[in-house]
C-alpha cells in the first residue's frame, strides 16, 4: 500500500538557518515522519541519519531512498539512539528532534489522535502496551484524575474523572466521537478558548499511551554522547509541558559566562535561544499547525 504524504515542515528556514551551508555535515532528524525536514536537508546535501518508530514513516523513508543517496533511515524509537549509534561510532554535527505529529498521523483513523474522524478510542501511535481505549474504559477514578491533571492540566481532573467512570459504567466508551460528548457533557471547565475543549484531555491520554514525556527526558540524558563539538541540537515543541522540559535541560546543562559548564560536567550547551522561536504569522495562516510549535537551540560544546 502506498503511503499519501501529506505532511508539511514547520519552521523550515529557522532550523535551516542553525544548521549551516557546509554540504558534509551528518545531520540527525529523530522524528521523521512525513520526511518534511529530512527532504530540506537532503535537498541542501547533507547526510541525513533519520529514525522513527512508525511503519508508515519507514515506507516514505524508503520512497526518499530512490532519490537520494544521503539518507540512511532506521525504524526505532528516538529514546532507543544508542542501539544504533553506539554501533555504528556516529557523532552529529546537527541533531533536529520534532515532537510534533506529522499530517499523516493526524489524517491516520487507525491512531485515532484527530478530533475531526470518528476513529475507535486508540492514540497509540508507538506499538507501546497500553491504548485510549483501555485508559478510559480500565483505569480507576484517581488513575484518571492524575493523568488529567499531570499531563492534560484540566484543573477539575477530579470532577471529569468521575464523570467518566459513571458513564462508562453505562456503557463503554468506544470511538473518539463518543469520547469528545462525554467530555462535552461532564461539565468541566477546559479553559479552552483558543482551542478545541477536548485538547488537553487528547493530551493527556496520547502522552500516557506513548509516554511521550518519558522518552524526551530519557533522549535529552543521553543525545550529548552522540554530537561533535560546535554541533547544534535543535527541538520543536509543541505544548508547555514539553517546551518546559528542553528549556530546563539547556538551563541545567549550559555553558556559563565564566567559561563553567552549569552542569560540572566537561559538556554543556550555549544557549542560542534565549527565548524560542516560534512560526510567522504567513507561516500559521498557511499551515495552522504551526502556531504552536516552539523551537529552541543549542550548540554543544565540549
């Protein structure tokens, strides 16, 4: 089965522009995809290490590989980089970590993480052990309140938790659609203005399915052994929660103006940065997705 791309690359110019002209540069996208970032720096004649865990990624990468002889692609988990690259003695001079979901995964019924298709309750997109389905239908009324609250930041993470235990009682809950009036019924305040009301709860049930949080803190403790001095680490986020965590890891791990790494350690980063980047107004009205992604930069020195 052939794979529609229809992905588009958010900030495109702004992470160009921190990788460099130099064609030799080994370049690390660990999230690739609908391949967006990886075709810029194709295109620009890198050599282009690409990994993701997602299948669909894997036939796109694939198609890409009739074209260009630069890429190499790997189908594993961005958290899991040692497992190839400890192998294969690597190091990178940029390193670009896109939290975001590509156009395809939205558009994908089987992953279920639009509110747009009725899709059967799944938001596992990672093969991990544990789906939306599962969660809502299985786990007890304080599981609930605590991934609410932790993950989605639904201040009556209480009140919807005992909301949802009492209709499933009823009757499971078994598509997104029926999930979205549930939500809609329980009479929680989402603070959801700006946004879709059933945001932070989609949230908060994908990042309990893939442990989203988890694998960006396990791949921030481990990437500086796989960068070359000068190199740049690059990550788009795309909610608070996960904006909060990179900008952490550079605060803790910079470089200080008195020539002392933050972290006593013989690495560290300069915050290019200071405050992240996010997309144009001309980006966001031609692709919306853009206008919460958050960039932020550092150049690893060692």
């Amino acid at each position: 089965m052939t794979i529609m791309n229809i992905h588009k690359p958010i900030l495109v110019d702004e992470i160009l522009s921190f990788a460099g002209n130099d064609n030799s540069l080994n370049v690390l996208d660990c999230t690739f995809g609908g391949g967006g970032h990886t075709k810029v720096f194709l295109d620009k004649g890198y050599s282009v290490f690409a990994i993701d865990k997602d299948p669909n990624a894997k036939e796109i990468a694939y198609n890409y590989k009739k074209t260009y002889n630069k890429l190499n692609f790997y189908q594993i988990n961005f958290k899991d980089i040692e497992t190839i690259f400890h192998h294969l003695d690597l190091k990178f001079d940029f390193v670009l970590l896109d939290l975001g979901f590509s156009s395809n995964q939205l558009a994908n019924e089987n992953i279920g993480i639009s509110f747009q298709i009725n899709s059967k309750l799944n938001m596992n997109y990672l093969n991990s052990d544990i789906n939306a389905y599962q969660i809502i239908n299985d786990y007890d009324e304080e599981s609930l309140s605590k991934i609410f609250l932790e993950y989605g930041e639904i201040f009556q993470s209480r009140k919807l938790a005992n909301f949802i235990v009492n209709s499933r009682s009823k009757k499971n809950i078994e598509t997104n659609f029926e999930l979205i009036e549930v939500l809609r019924a329980s009479g929680v305040d989402f603070r959801s203005e700006k946004i879709h009301f059933a945001t932070q709860a989609f949230q908060a049930l994908r990042i309990e399915c893939n442990q989203e949080l988890h694998n960006l803190e396990t791949f921030l403790k481990k990437i500086h052994q796989f960068m070359n001095h000068q190199g740049c680490l690059a990550v788009l986020s795309f909610h608070s929660l996960e904006d909060r965590i990179v900008k952490n890891y550079f605060k803790n791990n910079k470089f200080t103006k008195k020539g002392l790494f933050h972290n006593h350690q013989n690495w560290g980063y300069e915050i290019i940065t200071k405050k992240p980047i996010i997309a144009s107004k001309n980006e966001i009205k031609n692709n919306p997705r853009s206008r919460s992604a958050k960039l932020r930069v550092g150049r690893f020195l060692n």
